[in-house]
C-alpha cells in the first residue's frame, strides 16, 4: 500500500475517535439530563442584558420570573432607557414579579460602552450591583427559554470546587421552516454533538453559571473590561486555572428563531472570527474536522471510482471506506438529534422539519460549515446587535460604530 492508502487509514482513524467522542457526549447527555438537582442553594443573582426585542421576547423574559428556586435576584440591563426593551421590561416585571419566587427583579440602565461590547459592559455594571451575601452569578440571553428548573441546574455543579463554571448550550426552534433557519439550526445541532463530559467544553454565555468568588480570584472583571466575548474569555480564565468547565446537559436551552440567509451569514461567520480569536486551537481543530469530513465524504467515492476504472488491486479499500465515511457521518447525525430530542422533548415536534433535514442532508451543511469556517479565517470586523467592532486580539476591542 501507498501514502493514499495509510492516509485513508488516517482519516478513518480520525473519524472513527471523533464518533466514539460523540457517542460518549450522547451517553453524557442522557445520563445527566434528569438527574436530581435538589440540596443545593445558594443566594444568586440572575443577570439578563438586553438590546432590542428578540423573536418570542415576551416568552424568554417570562421564564426568568418562572423559576422554580428560593432566593434569587432578578436583574436585566439595558443599554438605554430608549431601548424599546426597556418599557417591554417595565411591562413584563409588572405582571410576572407577583408570582415570580424572585426576591426581588431590577431594570438596570448601563449607558454606552468604550472599551468592551456593549453586552459585557452591561453585565459589568450589573455585577457591580450584586448584594454583598450573593454566593453564584448566573447569565442568560434574552433570546433564550429556559425551562422551570434550569436556575437550579445551571448552579448545582459549583457545590464542587474543582468545577470553575458550568454552563448550558442553545438548541435554535426554527419558527418558520425557510432554508436558512434549517441551515441554523442543523450547524448549530453539529455544535451541540461537541459538548460532554470533556476538557474541551467552552461556556456559552447565554446559560452559564460562576461562582461570585472565582469570578473575582480569576480576574474575569478584569477581563471583560477590554473583551468582547463574555463566555469565551471566561472559559480561557477557567482553564489557566486549571478548574473545570462543566457542561449541563439539562441545561440545553431553547432559543426561537427565524432567519434570513443574510443574517445567518452574519451570525455564523462573526461566530467563528470571535473563536479563532479567542480560541485559536479550537478553532483550528473545528477546521480540520470539518476539511477532514468534507474530503473523506466525497473524496473517497470519487478516487473509488477512479481506481476502479484503472484496475488498482487496492481498489477494494476505497468502496469500503467511502460506505464506512458516508455510515460514520450518518450515525453521528442520528446521535445529535437523538441527543436534542432527549434534552428538549416538549419541543420534538417543532424540530421535525430540521431534525430530518440535518438527517438527510447532513452533505450539504458539511459543505456549508466548511465555507464558512473559511470565510472566517480572515478579517476582525463584525457587527453584533447593529455595534461594529474590531477585534485587535482577546483583550484589544475597538467600538467602531456604536
């Protein structure tokens, strides 16, 4: 056998150890999704920033006052009292505070950032208005639905030390079954086969939990004072500490959306840029995953096809491996549906349409992924929430249009 062959070994290799990797995150999944969840309280502050009204805005900011925990404080911070969220805000605390078990729930004001996005400067000034006894910070997104118990999920893996946060991930529910919110939610399904019981979590910021007092030893304030991203710089914190990053699965969060191809673009892209900047070896690895997949997928049927026409004695090994790529792929998409569907089964049947798409053209979101993993390889401009920035590296923010 020739260097094509001990490639096509390689790469099988590869593959095969991504899929056990991913079996194992299944198995993770299923095993901690209901686990129980009681004994562990301590007094947190939940903050939310918003900018803007997000699709099903009124649904997501009703979870927050719906959570089944004692002795939590609500706050949510906007960036201007002209922010149309901020009188949906007002509305929404008048009518849920009530029957919320919050102790109390504050509309905070931040004004504009300088030297951070806007997100995190909001977060700051939330964090700088915490009670003294708060044990646990907890943070959501407004274009997130959280379940009743998932407050009391997200801050049960900071009873152990050796854990620094813990934190959930989005499932997208597609509101309308166009093309581009099925292309969102099936790489955002590809994100989520990931995430397990592994080194390699990373937070993300829109359900993610930390302790006030690591918060503080990491220097995290420190760092979001010249950041963009929340979750990926607190994650960076986390691990040179050498503390843990726990993924919940039962923490999995459902976010409604509906996209335009434009937009996704947008959101995908600035995605990636954000990680290769602040995650440069995840980066690289997602791109080499990805390269790897797309030419095992249809490079090795092809050079089967060609091998055969030449009468190559190794001819064999190629048809056996393009079954195996095309097989190995297939079952991975059956486990991150399978896995979805386990944490988020109230909402299976809105997630019919995209669960087969990502089932049968698993291909063509390969393919997409890849394209755009390498759009993202160059530039450090991007717009989020209508603020462009530039990211001069992890701690150098430009706020070029505000």
């Amino acid at each position: 056998m020739g260097f094509l062959e001990y490639s096509l070994f390689a790469a099988f290799v590869a593959q095969v150890l991504f899929t056990i990797q991913v079996v194992c995150n299944h198995h993770y999944a299923v095993k901690k999704s209901d686990c129980n969840r009681d004994g562990f309280r301590p007094r947190c502050v939940l903050i939310v920033p918003c900018k803007g009204l997000d699709e099903a805005f009124d649904k997501n900011i009703e979870s927050f006052f719906r959570q089944a925990y004692e002795d939590y404080r609500l706050f949510f911070v906007v960036e201007d009292p002209s922010d149309p969220a901020y009188d949906r805000l007002l509305d929404l605390a008048s009518r849920y505070e009530s029957i919320s078990q919050a102790k109390t729930v504050e509309i905070l004001i931040a004004g504009p950032t300088e030297s951070c996005s806007q997100k995190l400067h909001n977060l700051l000034f939330a964090y700088r208005k915490i009670p003294t006894e708060t044990e646990v910070m907890v943070f959501a997104d407004s274009d997130a639905c959280a379940g009743l118990n998932w407050l009391a999920h997200i801050v049960h893996p900071l009873r152990r030390d050796k854990n620094g946060a813990a934190s959930g991930y989005r499932c997208f529910i597609p509101q309308k079954n166009n093309t581009a919110s099925i292309a969102l939610a099936s790489l955002n399904a590809k994100v989520c086969q990931l995430l397990g019981n592994t080194p390699f979590n990373l937070a993300w910021g829109g359900s993610m939990a930390i302790g006030v007092k690591n918060f503080r030893e990491f220097g995290i304030e420190q760092l979001w004072q010249k950041a963009l991203s929340d979750d990926l710089s607190l994650s960076r914190a986390v691990r040179r500490r050498h503390r843990k990053m726990v993924f919940v699965p039962a923490c999995m969060i459902a976010s409604f959306q509906t996209t335009t191809w434009k937009d996704f673009f947008e959101f995908a892209r600035r995605q990636f840029i954000i990680t290769r900047i602040y995650s440069p070896l995840m980066w690289l690895f997602g791109l080499f995953n990805t390269i790897l997949g797309v030419l095992t997928l249809w490079g090795t049927p092809v050079v089967a096809i060609l091998t055969f026409r030449a009468n190559c004695p190794y001819a064999w090994i190629y048809s056996v491996g393009a079954v195996l790529f095309w097989g190995l792929q297939i079952y991975r998409a059956i486990l991150r549906q399978k896995i979805i569907s386990t944490l988020l089964p109230e909402h299976k049947e809105q997630m019919k349409t995209a669960r087969c798409a990502d089932l049968f053209f698993f291909w063509a979101w390969s393919i997409l992924f890849l394209l755009i993993m390498l759009s993202s390889a160059v530039g450090r401009t991007i717009t989020w929430r209508n603020i462009r920035y530039r990211l001069n590296g992890p701690l150098d923010i430009q706020v070029i249009d505000p």
